[in-house]
C-alpha cells in the first residue's frame, strides 16, 4: 500500500479521459448541429435555460465530496452513516432552494432581455421540468461521487461520460425533428431518471437513515467542510453559468449563443484536459497524505503543475493563430464575432484554472476553508461591478475584461495561499 500504485492512476486516468474525450467528441459535433436544427435563436434559448439550473451549483453543498475524503481518510470507518448523511442533507438542501429557484424565475424572467421578443409563459413549463432534471442529477452525482473513495473513479467517469453523451445526442436528433424545446427538455429529463437508475443499481449503498443522529460531531464536521467547498462552488457557477445569466438579462438569444459556443470551444477544452489529470490527483493526494507521504505528495503536485502550465502556454498560442479560423468553420460562419472575444475568453479561462489548480492540495485535504470565502467575496465583488456597468450598456469585450481582472486578483491570491500551505506541509514533514 505505500508503493506508488501507478497501475491505479492509468486505469483512473484512463476513465477521465475517456469521459472528457467523449464529451469532446460530442460537444464537437453538438453545437454545430443545434445551430443546423434550430438556428441561432432556438440554441441561445436552450443554453440559456441549461445554464440557469446550473446555478444550483449555488445549492450543491458538496456534502459527497467532503464525505469522500473523510472515508478515504479514515480508510472507510463509518461507511453507511457518511452515505446517509450526505444523501439526507442533498435532498434537504434540493427541497430549500428549489422553492427560491421557482419564486425568482416566476417573479424576474420576464424582465430579461432574451425572452422580449418571445411568450415567457411557454419558457416557465421547461424550466420546471429542466429542474427536476437537474434536481436528479444532484442524486445521482452523490452518489457517483461516494463510490470513488476506493480509489476506483474511472468506473464512475466512464458511467457519467455514457450518460452526458447520450443527453446531447438525444436532444440534438430531437432538434432535428422539432423546434419544441419542451419536448428536448423530457428527454432530458428521461436521460437523467436512466441515470439515476443505474448509478443506484451498479453502486449499491448502504444508506441506513436511522443512523442521521448518531454521530452529530461526524455530522457537523461534514456539514463545516462541504459549506466550505460550497463556498468554490458558488464561484464556480458565477464564472460559468451566471456570467451565461447576466449576458442572457442584457442582451439577445443570438448573443448567448454565440459567448456559449466560445466558452465550449475554448473553455470546456482546457477544463476537461484538466480535469482528467486532477480529478485522479485528488485522491491521491488524500492517500499519501493519510499514509504520511507528503514528500511523495509533493512531488507529483510539482510535476502535475508543470506541465499543465506548459500546455496552457501552448494552447494559448494556437488560440492566437488558429482560434478565430476554427470558431467561424466549427459554427458554419453564424456569428459575427467582437474583436479579440475568443482571446478574452480563452485567457479568462487558462488565468481561472492555474487559480483552481493552485488549491488543488488543500481541497484534497478538506483544508480549503482559510481560503474558499475570501475568494468567494472577490467574485461577488468583481461581478457587482459587471452588473453596474451592464446597466449602462458596456460591451461583451470590457465585461471579460473585468472578469479576467478579477480572475487574475485570485490567481495571485491563490499563488500566495498555496506556497504557504506546502510550506506548512513541509514543515509538519520535518
């Protein structure tokens, strides 16, 4: 157990890629296709609405991933009281901002820009139904989440990357036989019930919900670390989803979805290779550190941050020479795109995941609290501001630019907090 298990890495390894090069794949042939079937228009309204429950990411108190790393800290001790509490509180936490999600978009969607020229009362039926359907996928993700704590994550990629690949290719051959959104969001719906389904069936549980009050300092230990996490997620849904939101209240369908089909083409890309490698690293991390390995832990840290920074160097070369070429042949030439959008986008992109990958240590330990509201607070304070200038018209390009200016204040906030953490590390080593 204390040899470096490389045979564990590359089958975890392989299960993220494979899941992020499907999603690749897809997502290469998706867009192109919504723009075919439904036009510019019909595909902003439908990225729109994907994207407003991705704020539920506002909801998702990480309960799973926190109870992940305990069970794979404590090497599994309290298995089936972990898995009840983290479900419990998930469905708890569903049922609250459920009723907020529904209050706001009822009381506000009919002042956003991208629905004047349209009948919002038609839009209100998906969104419930596109709520429910990510209601689900919450379960489900927990669920898929806690089996990972053996180690074992590329049996829960590869079930994710299945299931993703299917929702887009339904409600791409969907866009093709009708322009009902409605009826693209039942499919979705119906792909994320088969998912639900089969991660209950392939990653049986032990979920005992009388043992919720047993051990009350387990539960309040786990509830301090996942609100701690939930601090990131609130981030990460500004950055993505509600930047997606706030261009939707300022500005048309058309727009939408041409900043949508930037941000994936060159914004999921990276992530995704990210993710293959960091998601793996997580817990091993975690591991080392349990087995008191923290030279070993640095060293793959070091090595992992240098060649990603590497790629990210090179990716945004080819930005710089072939990214506007390959945007324009990818969308069939449908937008007319502002002036050095893509390299905003792209460069709001690699500063965001070098700050993310700075606190990759930390969070595989459970020890992102120091950190995880100071950069929560930066992002509300940056996006205000976006909001204020939003008022007074301020174009796409100068709103990136505060976003890229506000994503660099936390890389350099980020940097710092890291090189102190391995210092301390270091330190408790010797």
């Amino acid at each position: 157990m204390n040899k470096f298990n490389f045979e564990r890495i590359k089958r975890n390894i392989f299960g993220n890629s494979f899941r992020f090069s499907s999603s690749i794949i897809i997502q290469v042939f998706y867009l192109p296709l919504m723009f075919y079937a439904w036009g510019s228009v019909n595909t902003g309204y439908w990225l729109f609405l994907i994207a407003a429950p991705q704020i539920l990411s506002f909801w998702k108190i990480n309960f799973s991933e926190a109870a992940k790393q305990e069970l794979t800290l404590r090497n599994g001790k309290n298995e089936s009281y972990l898995y009840t509490i983290s479900l419990c509180l998930t469905f708890l936490v569903i049922l609250f901002f459920g009723l907020i999600y529904f209050v706001i978009n009822i009381l506000f969607l009919e002042y956003f820009e991208i629905f004047k020229t349209t009948k919002v009362n038609y839009f209100y039926y998906i969104i419930i139904v596109i709520f429910f359907s990510f209601s689900l996928d919450l379960v489900s993700n927990n669920i898929l989440t806690l089996s990972q704590y053996k180690g074992k994550i590329y049996k829960s990629e590869i079930l994710i990357s299945i299931f993703d690949s299917l929702e887009k290719i339904t409600v791409g051959i969907i866009g093709l036989l009708t322009s009902e959104l409605i009826i693209a969001a039942y499919s979705y719906l119906i792909i994320k019930i088969l998912k639900l389904l089969t991660s209950k069936y392939l990653f049986k549980f032990n979920f005992k919900f009388y043992l919720i009050n047993k051990n009350k300092k387990l539960l309040k230990n786990i509830f301090k670390k996942s609100l701690n996490v939930y601090y990131l997620n609130i981030t990460n849904a500004i950055n993505i989803s509600g930047l997606i939101y706030i261009i939707g209240f300022f500005f048309t369908a058309e727009i939408v979805a041409m900043v949508s089909a930037i941000q994936t083409m060159f914004r999921f890309t990276i992530y995704s290779i990210n993710r293959v490698f960091i998601d793996v690293l997580y817990f091993e991390f975690a591991n080392y550190i349990k087995l008191r390995n923290v030279q070993k832990t640095l060293e793959i840290y070091k090595f992992q941050r240098f060649y990603f920074i590497l790629f990210l160097i090179l990716f945004g070369l080819f930005t710089i020479f072939c990214g506007e070429f390959i945007f324009n042949i990818w969308t069939n030439y449908n937008f007319t795109l502002f002036n050095n959008l893509i390299l905003l986008i792209t460069l709001d992109s690699i500063i965001s995941i070098i700050s993310y990958n700075n606190l990759l240590l930390a969070r595989s330990l459970n020890k992102i609290d120091k950190i995880s509201f100071k950069i929560l607070f930066i992002t509300i304070i940056m996006f205000s501001m976006i909001l204020y200038f939003d008022y007074f018209k301020i174009d796409i390009e100068k709103i990136y630019i505060l976003v890229i200016l506000k994503n660099f204040v936390e890389c350099l906030y980020t940097y710092f907090f890291n090189k102190n953490f391995m210092k301390k590390l270091k330190l408790n080593e010797e």
